[in-house]
C-alpha cells in the first residue's frame, strides 16, 4: 500500500500567500538588520563616551565644604582635561587617591605670602577675591613666603577656615601631572548652573 496514495494533498499556495511570505522573510531580515545596526551604534556610542569622560573630561560631585561659596556640598560640575591653567582657575586634583577641587592662586615660580589677616599675596600683589566671604591664614605650616616649585601650582580653597590645601605641607604645592582637569561648568543643581570660562 502506497502510503502518498491515502495522505490528503495539500493544496498549493496561491501567488498572494507566496507574495505575503516573502514580504514576511524580508520583514523579518530588515528587523533583524536594524536590531544589529541599533546594537553596533550603541557600543559604538558607549565606548566614545567612555572614552571621552576617561581622556577628556570628569564628571565630579562636590563633598566638601571647602569651597564655598563658590562650590557647596552636592553640586555637579564638569571639568576639562588638557586646558590651559591660570591664577583663579577652578581644578581637580589627585591626592591620597581621591580627587579634590580647588583654586588656583599661584603657579610654577611664582611667590606666595599669606598675611596674619589671611590676605594672599603673589610676587608682592595682594590677590583680589571676591570669591573669598571670609579670609583665614588657618593653620598654615609652610615656610612664608614660599616659592611654587617648578611643574606645580599653588592651590587653596575658597573657605579658607576649613580647607586642606597648599598651605599644608601635607598637600602643598601640586604637580601639574596630578591635575585631572580644569572646572569648567557646574551642572547641578539645575538653578545654579554656571559655566566659570
């Protein structure tokens, strides 16, 4: 007995269901090409932002108090890598395996002298600093006046009663190769967004 003989015959697929398949397959292979195309981008993308935010620039939280007012506990700001430093500027530095953040108010060669009052001088010049509420000479232990050694900058925060800074000979002057970069902009909170150029 011939089993073909007693199975039904299925009937043949007409020109609109073979139409309908084949636009199914394409569907399917265009999806899955767009799925791929999607997942290549993103790596793509996600490996730019790593290596921007590793080669560029450093997304930082504020967790002290030593610089207000300027900075306050809990705000966002962005700092910038390979900028030029100048006196004044905003940086992020590596000490001690953390990062801290501080103003800039000497650099390489320069001379720094600290008035019992707690005003700045560098080479000779009291510094303006508006950024400044309150001056405070702290408990500084190095040897007034003092000369910022070559390949380094002279840091202090702006509330200069409670900062650890340049004038502690724990921290004291910074090389500039332990600079992560320069402040540039605080993002958060959203109602003191300030970009410090």
């Amino acid at each position: 007995m011939n089993l073909s003989e007693n199975m039904p015959l299925r009937p043949r697929p007409t020109v609109e269901q073979i139409d309908r398949e084949i636009d199914r397959l394409e569907s399917s292979r265009e999806l899955k090409k767009a799925i791929t195309s999607t997942i290549k981008n993103l790596i793509v993308i996600a490996a730019a932002a790593v290596l921007i935010t590793n080669v560029l620039l450093s997304v930082l939280m504020v967790n002290r108090s030593s610089m207000n007012p300027t900075l306050k506990d809990g705000d966002i700001v962005i700092s910038f890598k390979w900028l030029g430093i100048k006196r004044g500027d905003i940086v992020a530095f590596h000490y001690n395996n953390k990062i801290l953040l501080k103003r800039v108010i000497a650099k390489a060669g320069d001379w720094v002298n600290i008035g019992e009052d707690g005003t700045v001088y560098v080479n000779d010049e009291a510094l303006d600093e508006p950024y400044v509420t309150e001056k405070s000479l702290r408990e500084c232990n190095i040897t007034l006046p003092y000369q910022v050694p070559d390949g380094s900058i002279f840091v202090m925060g702006d509330h200069r009663a409670n900062s650890l800074d340049s004038r502690m000979q724990e921290i004291g002057a910074v090389k500039e190769e332990d600079v992560a970069g320069r402040v540039l902009l605080r993002i958060w909170p959203l109602s003191r967004i300030y970009f410090f150029g």
